[in-house]
C-alpha cells in the first residue's frame, strides 16, 4: 500500500479491465469527490447488497425480492446492453468489483492481502474489502455512475470463487448476516 504514489485522501479505483464508463467524466469525478469526501466514507461502487447473509452471495433471488440489493449496471456489448437494476442507490454492506472506489486512508485500515484460507485466487477481494469497511464502521454505497461490464460474471467452472466463498463465510461468521439499520433522521 505505501508503494501507492497517492495521498491519504486521493481517490483509488479499483475495476474490472472490461467495463466502459458512460458518465460524463466531470459528472463522474464529481460524484466520486463527493461521495469519498464524507467523514465515514468506505467504499463507493455501482451495485452491492444492504443485506448479507451467511450464503456470501451478495445478489441472492430472495435478497433481490426482499428490496435489499441496490445500483446497477449494463451488461453485454455497449450496443446491444441490458440494463440490471438491482435497487435505488443507497448504503450497502457490500460492494461488487465491477467498479469500486474508496480513498488511500480507507485502503490502509483494512487487510489487503488475501488471506491465507482464500485457497482459490483473489476473486472475492471486493467482499473482503468493503465487508471490513463496514465492519469497521465505515459507509459503503452505491452511486450514480453508469457502467457497461462486457461480461455477465459468470461462475460456471470458478471453483476458487466458491471456495473463497466459503472461506470468507467461515471467517465472518460472527458478522452475518449483516444490514444496513435505518438512520433516524
């Protein structure tokens, strides 16, 4: 992290390589600034869950019906796209990878090396990551900020994702299920 040429307070990105952001880029540095510059700011990204059960998977059917998934994301070719809309943006437990942000300060508090149960790759680092933001009392959410992720992010044939599945389940276990509490306002 220290090798990071960013100061404590400098927005890092963090993304998948086949996505394309459609949001104006001053729109988009605007939200970005906006949203990382809160005092308990953790994590900002495009789709995630206010909701987190022991399964690990943050876009369960039964979450998703309940209301507690939240953003979206075009998937496919940038011409021939579908819009996923998983729920209004809001604060989330966790963040999917596709797109993240957060700020060198927030990045410094947390583990950031992969765990030595993680016996799959380092697939399941974005859960990692903005699951201990959360722990920690830091506020992850999802923001206005259109994607299109060529990929669907398929699992089939992804053993080491569920096997770091079930090794993060294994070691939060005490934290789950986890959700967002409504503030009083």
């Amino acid at each position: 992290m220290d090798e990071i040429d960013a100061d404590f307070d400098d927005i890092i990105i963090l993304c998948h390589d086949d996505i394309q952001i459609l949001t104006d880029p001053k729109l988009f540095t605007s939200i970005l600034e906006e949203n990382l510059s809160k005092r308990n700011a953790g994590f900002v990204g495009v789709a995630g869950a206010s909701i987190f059960t022991k399964s690990g998977v943050w876009w369960e059917q039964e979450i998703w019906d309940k209301g507690g998934l939240t953003g979206q994301a075009m998937h496919g070719k940038l011409s021939e796209n579908d819009l996923t809309h998983f729920g209004p943006y809001r604060e989330a437990v966790v963040l999917d990878g596709v797109f993240l942000a957060t700020t060198k300060r927030v990045l410094r508090s947390l583990q950031l090396k992969k765990p030595h149960s993680f016996t799959g790759n380092w697939d399941f680092y974005d859960i990692f990551y903005t699951f201990q933001a959360h722990i920690k009392g830091k506020v992850n959410a999802t923001i206005p900020i259109n994607i299109c992720h060529e990929s669907r992010g398929e699992l089939v044939g992804r053993d080491s994702w569920y096997q770091n599945k079930d090794a993060f389940v294994k070691k939060f276990s005490t934290y789950l299920p986890a959700q967002i509490k409504r503030r009083k306002t």
